[in-house]
C-alpha cells in the first residue's frame, strides 16, 4: 500500500476507465475494491483521493459498476 502507488494506481484507473470496455475488465479483476481500499488507507491524501474519486467517477457511468460502488460503501466514502 505504499503511498506513491495507490496515487499512480488511482490514476492510472482512472485515464483507463474513460473507455467503456475498460470500465467492464476493470470492475471485473477487483478494480473497484482496490480504488476503495486506497481510499481508506490514505484518507488524508489529497492525491489518493483525488485520483481514487475520478476513477470512481468514471467507473460509475456504467449501470452495474454504480451498483458495485455503492454495495461496497463507496458512496460512504467519497462523502468522508
């Protein structure tokens, strides 16, 4: 979980999840809980959240991936 990793990872998520098949692949190999999990460890990041909440935002335009997001307390979170 070290911290120059989950920002680069967040934002690595989030530039790849602006396509649409992208969003699916991602949800599918665990991609939404990893964004949560670095939210939660670094919650005083200002860059972990940052890029954690875009690559939430872009992953929740597709229907199921919004289900997922909120099923697993993102919603909770982005509004810590």
């Amino acid at each position: 979980s070290d911290l120059e990793v989950q920002r680069t990872g967040c934002g690595a998520l989030w530039c790849l999840a602006v396509n649409d098949e992208n969003k699916i692949t991602i949800a599918t190999l665990g991609g939404i809980e990893d964004v949560l999990k670095a939210l939660r460890t670094h919650p005083s990041d200002l860059e972990v959240q940052r890029t954690g909440c875009g690559a939430l935002w872009c992953l929740a335009v597709n229907d199921e991936n919004k289900i997922t997001i909120a099923t697993l307390g993102g919603i909770e979170d982005v509004l810590k």
